[in-house]
C-alpha cells in the first residue's frame, strides 16, 4: 500500500510540469520579451543621452563662469544700468502683466518667463529704454521670475499687486494693448501707461485680454499690423515680439520698420514676404525666434527636466554678463 501511495506521489511531481506551449504562443511570448528588451534599452539610453546633454551643458555653463569679461563688456554694462535708472525717471512706461499664471500650463508658465527675459534684455540694449514693469508677479508666477539668475538685480518695478492697485492714481492712462481691440495705435504718448498681456496660448483663451479691459473700464488698443503688413496667421504675437516692436517704433518712429525688424518672415504674409528686403540687415527678431523655439520643454515634471531649465536659464544669464549675444 505505501509502494502504490509512493509511485501516485511520483506521478503526481512528474505530472507537475508546465504544460508544452503551443508552437504560435511560443513565437509570441518571445516577440513579447524582445518588445519589452528593446524597451527597456531605449528608455536607458535616453535617459543617459539626456543625462549627457546636462552634464556637457553645466560644463559649458561653468567655463563660460571662468571667463572673466572684458574691459568693453563691464563698461557697457554700467552704460545699460545707467540707462535703465534714465528710463526710470523718464521712459515710456510699459507694463507686462502677469495675472494670468493659473490660466497657463507649467510649459507655457516657462515660456512666458523666457519671454520676459527677452524684454528685459531687449531693454538693456535699447538707446531709449522703456520704465519697464511687472505686475501681478506674485504666487507660480513670482516664483518663476525669481529663479531667474540675477533678477534681484533687475533695474526694473516688481509688483506683487494689479495694474490697477500700482496706478490707482491714474488709471485714466491705462491702456490695454490687445489685438482684439477697435482702436488703432498711430502714436506712442509718453503720459500713456501700456500694457501687454502676459499669456501664452491665447487660443484657448480668445478675446481675454480685451474683456479684462472692458470689465476694468480702462482703455485698450491695437498695434497697427494690418496697416502695413498681412500676417500669415492670427495677429497675436508673443510678449517680447510686442515690446520690441514698441521699442523699435521709440527708436525709428516708423511702425513698418518696426514690424519688420521683429515679426519673423514665417509668420508675415505674400505682403511682407515681398517687402522682405526692406527689413534691417541681421534684423534681431530671426535670433530672438528661434531662441524661443528651442526653449527647453519642461512639460515633464521630473528634477532632470528641471535641472536642463535651469543650466539653460543661467548660459543665457552668463552670456549677457559677459556681453555676449
């Protein structure tokens, strides 16, 4: 009785066996770990290229710090700063508002910091610089801008506050620059206070800026574009496209100079396109352009993301301390 219980016990372990897979499952749970193989190695490649990018970046970022600058860049930068503190006292004021930060995504949040760089550097180059002002810098936003290497340093008004609170005084002079606007600006007036709306991806959010004027009961106006050239799409233009054109027009009094200095052929119509030769030589807006093209995407909320945004915000705050473009 115990030698039949033994060999059932035998049967039972030999019969224990996985089952034979049949020769079509086999093939596809071999296709299966190779999928998942080549996975694995892409995903690890990636992340040690990216790894790579940054480490040549913070390399890149700490020989420009060793190279001490030059005689003629230190003397053009007490030139900007002294400038700056003219304009302060008698510049044209111009406001960029920041009220809109819970209305962006993190990616565009970014963007619209890279921009307001762009306008403060813009301004330091300027002959005329404008009284430059950022209002409503406060919760995601002011926490932005404040990452931005030596913005404590800024020559510029930061306002935790609204426009409105800022010129309580003279809200009269207020005006909203938006496209959506009825009146055309012919003229700059140095007693006007002009704001432009710091929001990235105005499609989700059409006419926004001119209800906010309305609801404000302040004035709004229009840059005049469809005047002297035809866009290849919407008339909307990025934050530092409109402050450097109003800059330019401070300079040349001559909008169409203006336009074609810092509106990229690509976004100009058969008009402009044709017109192509009137625009300055090495006109700054190709640079400025596609400098914003290949601002770094941190969509991805991860520390290497993070870590790429900030090496990339520092090389471009090194090159302008050293007085490069």
């Amino acid at each position: 009785m115990a030698d039949g219980a033994e060999s059932g016990q035998a049967a039972v372990v030999g019969d224990g066996n996985p089952p034979q897979l049949s020769k079509s499952a086999k093939k596809k749970l071999l296709k299966q770990e190779r999928q998942a193989a080549r996975k694995a190695e892409r995903k690890a490649g990636e992340k040690e290229r990216r790894r790579a990018d940054i480490e040549r970046r913070r390399r890149e970022w700490e020989e420009s710090l060793t190279a001490a600058p030059s005689q003629e860049a230190r003397e053009e930068r007490g030139a900007r700063a002294e400038r700056l503190r003219r304009a302060a006292e008698g510049g044209q004021k111009v406001v960029l508002d920041l009220e809109f930060a819970d209305l962006m995504r993190p990616n565009e949040i970014h963007s619209l910091t890279q921009q307001i760089m762009y306008c403060y550097a813009v301004n330091g180059r300027s002959a005329t610089p404008a009284h430059l002002w950022l209002t409503g810098c406060s919760g995601e936003m002011g926490t932005q801008v404040q990452r931005i290497p030596g913005f404590d340093k800024w020559i510029i008004e930061k306002e935790a506050k609204s426009y409105l609170e800022a010129f309580a005084d003279c809200k009269e002079n207020l005006v909203y620059l938006t496209a959506d606007a009825e009146t055309v600006l012919d003229e700059l007036d140095m007693s006007k206070i002009y704001i432009i709306g710091g929001l990235v991806d105005r499609n989700r959010w059409k006419g926004i800026t001119q209800k906010k004027a309305v609801d404000q009961g302040i004035q709004s106006a229009k840059l005049p574009i469809g005047s002297y050239l035809k866009m290849s799409s919407s008339q909307v233009l990025t934050v530092n496209q409109v402050f450097e054109i109003m800059q330019k027009f401070v300079e040349t009094k001559d909008w169409k100079t203006a336009f074609f200095h810092v509106i990229p052929p690509r976004k100009r119509g058969e008009a402009g396109a044709a017109n192509d030769d009137d625009a300055p030589e090495g006109a700054a807006n190709g640079d400025l352009d596609k400098c914003l093209e290949e601002e770094v995407d941190d969509e991805e909320d991860d520390g290497d993301g993070d870590e790429e945004a900030d090496v990339a915000n520092k090389r471009h705050c090194v090159r302008s301390e050293n007085g490069k473009s």
